[in-house]
C-alpha cells in the first residue's frame, strides 16, 4: 500500500523521471540504498521504485510508527523500525535479514539521518554507516544502489518551510529524478564495502542531479 500510495502522490507534487544503468538489477533478496536528503524522497524513491515494478521493505525511523495511521499501516505491511542510539537498534538488522531471505527487498538509507543545510542545493551524499555493510555482509544480498535529486525542492528548511514547499509543490511541479545502478557485491570487509557502496550512491545520485541540470554538478564535470 505505501508505495501504491507514494505513486499515486508523488506525480501530484512534481514531475518524476526514472532511469537505470544498463546492468542494474533488482532480483528479489535485494538491499537497495538511496540518498536521504529531504522527508520528501523517500515517497519519490518508492514511486519510482513502483515504476520499475518492485515494492520494498523500508527501514525506517521508528518514531515514524507513533504516528496515527501510518504507523499501523508499516507495521501491517512488514516495514522495518530503526531505534537509533538504542539497544534495540540491532532488532532491526535481525528484521531485515529475515526479509532478504523471504526474498522481499529491503530499502535502506545508510546515511542514518538527514542533512542539517536549510537551502534546496543538491550536495553528495553523507558518510555511509555501518548498518549496510553488516546487513550486506551478514546476508549476502546484493547491493544496488539509488540516486534521487530534487526531493528537496519539495520540502527543505525548517517546519515552516517544509510546510510551504509542500503546499506548493502541485503548483511549482518541480523535477523529481531517480537512477537505480547496476548491483554490488557484498565483498570486503565492512570498510570496502561501506566506501564501495557510498561511491555507487554518489555515482547514482550525479547521474540523477544532471538529469535534472544542477548547476553544482554540472559545473563539477566541466572540463
């Protein structure tokens, strides 16, 4: 149901564009990792996802399951609560393994929060966590990683802020864009594999600003 739902909403809000590397896959068992930049991209990332046919597990926030309503329906659809700085933290890796091996995929953001910048600019993915590598290592799931661009442009900012640009959002339409790139090998140590994968996200996540012709970006590729 969330990602029907975030499917349904997301063209509302702005305009979605999804693309993939040629090699990318998303076979079931599958831990997908995605920039988190904005409360905003994860309803993208879901809505392209849905697009491209698959509707994963997310981990998430647990504080997001104190809210009414929503948080019956993540616990119903088999969502995964992260209690961060707490003993429980490590339930949710438990969680998510057993999901991997009932074959669902699994959306992570290995980042561990959001950014604490105010303005709408797109920068590169924060350093990675330790949650991902030990998920990958201890399941042996491929790695596949997702780069979004313009969520912030949705909702960034302080409350007030975030409130407006999702007011206004339906009538600004501003660019959404996903790209899923081809999977990683769950190979190294947790070091590697942490780097290897941060380095597949950024990847992703230049493809998807340039889509959307950030000027930082651009300028980074200029010769």
């Amino acid at each position: 149901m969330l990602s029907r739902l975030a499917a349904a909403l997301v063209p509302a809000v702005g305009r979605l564009t999804v693309s993939a590397d040629p090699e990318a896959e998303l076979a079931p068992g599958s831990i997908l990792v995605a920039n988190h930049t904005s409360l905003a991209d994860p309803a993208v990332v879901l809505a392209a996802l849905y697009r491209l046919g698959v509707e994963p597990v997310v981990m998430a926030a647990a504080g997001l399951w104190r809210v009414p309503v929503l948080g019956r329906a993540l616990a119903r659809e088999g969502h995964i609560p992260v209690h961060r700085n707490d003993p429980r933290a490590a339930e949710a890796l438990d969680t998510a393994a057993a999901a991997l091996g009932q074959g669902r995929l699994v959306l992570i953001y290995a980042e561990g929060g959001l950014p604490l910048r105010k303005d709408v600019r797109e920068e590169a993915p924060e350093a990675f966590r330790s949650g991902l590598s030990r998920l990958a290592r201890r399941s042996g799931a491929p790695v596949v990683p997702v780069g979004q661009a313009g969520s912030r442009r949705v909702t960034s900012g302080g409350v007030a802020k975030q409130w407006a640009g999702l007011a206004t959002a339906p009538l600004r339409r501003p660019e959404l864009h996903v790209h899923v790139g081809m999977p990683l090998a769950p190979e190294g140590d947790g070091a590697v594999l942490t780097s290897r994968a941060h380095g597949a996200v950024t990847a992703a996540w230049r493809t998807a600003a340039t889509r959307l012709g950030e000027p930082a970006v651009l300028a980074s590729r200029a010769p």
